[in-house]
C-alpha cells in the first residue's frame, strides 16, 4: 500500500517531498547506500530543507529491491542497532527508482541527461569498476567491457553507462556532472577517474579530453557497519515500526563521510549533517584502514584461534579490548597524519562500536581474504616502524595471527605439506583453543620469529620488547 510506511513508529519525513528535486542519480541502490548517503541527504532534508533527491538505479541484479521501493512511494526504513535500544527513520529523498533490465537504458540515461543533474555517485562495489586492483586501472578485455566498446550506445556497465550519459550531455551543450564513487576502496576516486576515462579514450578520443577538462572525481572515505539484511533483521524492523518494510536497512549508530571538496556543478551541503569536506581524503582512508580495519583484522584472527565467534565476543575478553586498543594508539596512531582529529576520541569509538552486541560481525568473516586486506592494513605501519626503528610488536602479532588462521584452513582443506609443518609447531588444535591467555602466549612465540625476519630482511637488528599484554 502506497505510503504505508507514513504510519511507522520513526523518525518520518517531515518535509515536503513535492520541493525535492533530483538533482543526483546514484548507480547501486544496496543496503549501504540507503543506510549511509541516503540517510545524510535525508537529515539535509530534515533539518536544513535542502531540495536534493535522487535517482536511484539497479544496473545488474536488485530487481525486487527497487520494485519493493516504488511500491511504497519511494520510502525505506533505516534502523540504528545500539546496544541499549533500536531507532529507526524512514528515508524520503528518493524520488523515482528505476532499474536496467526492468526499466529499460534509454530511461536510464534519460534521468542521467535531465539538466539539472549534478551528480551520479556509485556504489557498484570494487567488481563494478571492471579494473585491476593493483593497477586501478581499466582492463579493457574484460568480457563486458568489450562487450560495451562493441556497442558503445547500449552499454551494460557502469563506467560505459557514465561515459555515454556523458557524450549525450556533451552533445546536447549540457554542463558535465561529477562522477563520485562511495565505495570502500582506497582513492576510489582516483579510481573512478582511470576506468572512466580510459574507457572514454577507447571510445572516442576528443570525448575523452572533455570529460577531463568538465568532469570532477571527488574521493571519499565512507564508514558505517551495515550488515547483510536478513528476514529476521526486517521481522526486527517490523516489530519497532509496526511496518513491514521490505526494502528496510539496520545499522550501526555511527556513521562517517569524508568528501574530497571538488564538485563541478554544486552539491549538497553534507557537513551541515555531519560529513567532513576536506582537500585530501587519503590521511583519512589510511586512518581508517589502519586504525579500524586494521585492529578488525587482529581481533578476527587471534580471537578466531580462540574460539570466539563474533567481534563483540573478543571485546568481553580484556586480554583482547586492552591489546586491540594498544595496537591501535601505540603502533598505529604514531604513524598518522590527520588534521583535527583527536585519534584517541577515534580509538574510544572503535573500541565502542565493536562492544555493540547488536552487531554480530563473525571473525571468521572478517578474516576471509585475509591475503588481500592485511598488506593494505598492516605493512605501511610495519615500515613505518622500521624506518623510524621503533617497535611493531602487536602489528607482528596480528600478522602472525593472519598466517597461523590461513595455515589451519589449508590444513583442513587441502591438507598441504605447508600447512601441515605450521600447524604441528603448536600442541593443540587452534579450535580448542579456548584460552585467550594462552592464544597471545603462543602467537607471541610467532610474533618474535616475525619481527626479526622483517628486521633482517632490511638490515636492522635491533631488539623487540614484549608487548604489555594482560594475561
């Protein structure tokens, strides 16, 4: 029933919707993005009767989501899970949903060309972007990139529906937009920049000049654990509202948005809800993958060994509070650089939003892919540290840890000479390990072997102390 969710018991749209006008499109209408840029532009709405809305598009995948949002006057329900109680708000600066394969692309990119657009923003996650991670830039034999080059005009992927959208506009006399990408990558839009315009040049050249000269790719560093919507996160959403809302989100309190201040044809005024505008997003990207990802990263692994099971899990055990703690302002706050933030303050909400018992973020899922995401997290800090000869020892300890967990699962799985050599150096099996105490006791034996490969491997020798560890 259209505008049922006008009945919840929330936070409700208090502002004339009618005045909202799309002036952004956004590619990727997941779970993250109506929990995070949807509800900043919606408190812009609320407190500040901003008049931006948005267009929000499913490219491949996501039908039922955006058939669920348009039978419900374009409404979702955003859920905040704290440990002491849920509130939830309901979002209303979507203004049309519209889907590729249901819509059709010339609706698609109609809504991209409508004059007023100033801005198409992404949340297509790192596959999207058809690139290669360690390059960033755009590979141009993937299949649907090729696909998309033999028929520019009808493109099915992200970067060649932004580059067509953008010849339109370009040959219609309409001023560029700005392209920007709210995926949690690093310099993602640096990122965007290279896909965009390398498949722009593959294209057509002189397009490709003018969307370097019209086109601005702001970065951005976004942060708020939204996990996977469930039917029992939407039964809990159902019970606080008394509306079934199929298209609803839960998610942590916090939120973080930091925003590269380069916009070609305006923008919302996002700091007044909170968001922080600034020059160089990169000290705070690394402030994040340090500091949070990083400390995640430790207690995933060592607390994985110990048996536990959630995040939150680890945060009951003082061994593991007081050393993650310890990682994160001893080992990686020395080697931050970021302008007015207090990174203690920053420590203090970590640790506290890894308390919350309402998130149940699995260590064993935050470990997967542990070979992609602990170079990024841990070894700038590591050669930090050796190049200013100071201590790394709980950075070794986490590193470590990331090894003893992968050489367990390749001893289940494949049963590896490899993974057989490191798992009989320790008496017991890793998952009887129930021990916290005896988990960091044994990794620190790891731990030391680490730190002095590293050291040797660059000419140092200089001597390790023992992390202070309660045991």
């Amino acid at each position: 029933m259209q505008n049922r969710l006008l009945s919840a018991k929330a936070t409700l749209p208090d502002y004339d919707r009618t005045a909202l006008t799309a002036r952004m499109v956004h590619l990727g209408f997941g779970a993250f993005h109506r929990a995070h840029q949807g509800v900043y532009t919606d408190i812009l709405a609320a407190e500040q009767h901003s008049d931006w809305g948005y267009y929000e598009v499913n490219l491949i995948g996501g039908e039922q989501q955006i058939a669920d949002l348009k039978q419900q006057d374009n409404l979702y329900t955003v859920a905040e899970m704290s440990a002491e109680a849920w509130t939830a708000r309901v979002v209303g600066v979507v203004k049309a949903a519209l889907h590729v394969q249901v819509d059709g692309l010339e609706r698609v990119l109609a809504a991209m060309c409508e004059p007023q657009i100033a801005i198409v923003s992404l949340t297509i996650t790192e596959k999207g972007y058809c690139h290669s991670p360690a390059t960033g830039q755009l590979l141009l034999e993937h299949p649907m990139i090729a696909a998309d080059l033999q028929n520019p005009h009808q493109p099915l992927t992200a970067p060649g529906i932004i580059v067509e959208a953008l010849a339109r506009r370009k040959a219609a006399g309409l001023p560029a937009f700005t392209v920007m990408s709210c995926d949690n990558m690093p310099e993602n839009g640096h990122v965007t920049r290279q896909v965009v315009t390398a498949y722009a040049r593959a294209v057509d050249v002189e397009l490709a000049i003018w969307i370097e000269q019209n086109v601005t790719f702001p970065s951005t560093m976004v942060d708020r654990i939204v996990p996977a919507v469930t039917p029992e996160t939407l039964d809990k959403i159902e019970q606080l509202t008394g509306v079934r809302d199929p298209a609803g989100v839960a998610c942590e309190p916090f939120r973080q948005w930091v925003i590269e201040d380069t916009f070609v044809a305006g923008r919302p005024q996002w700091e007044n809800a909170g968001a922080t505008l600034v020059t160089d997003v990169v000290p705070f990207e690394e402030m994040k993958l340090r500091m949070l990802n990083g400390s995640h990263s430790f207690l995933a692994y060592l607390g994985y060994l110990a048996g536990y099971q959630h995040i939150n899990d680890c945060m009951a055990d003082d061994n593991y509070r007081l050393t993650a703690q310890a990682l994160m302002l001893r080992e990686q706050a020395p080697t931050l650089k970021v302008q007015g933030v207090d990174l203690q303050r920053y420590a203090d909400q970590l640790i506290a939003r890894y308390c919350n018992p309402a998130l149940r973020h699995r260590t064993w899922q935050i470990a997967m892919d542990g070979s992609q995401k602990l170079p990024q997290r841990m070894l700038d800090s590591i050669r930090w540290h050796l190049a200013n000869h100071s201590d790394f020892d709980l950075l070794a300890l986490a590193w470590r840890g990331g090894c003893v967990t992968l050489a367990a699962w390749m001893n289940r799985a494949r049963r590896s000479t490899l993974a057989i050599r490191y798992c009989r150096l320790f008496s017991a099996p890793w998952q009887t390990v129930k021990k916290a105490q005896v988990v960091l006791r044994r990794c620190w034996e790891w731990q030391k072997f680490s730190v002095t490969i590293c050291r040797r491997r660059l000419g140092l020798r200089k001597k390790c102390k023992k992390p202070m560890i309660v045991y």
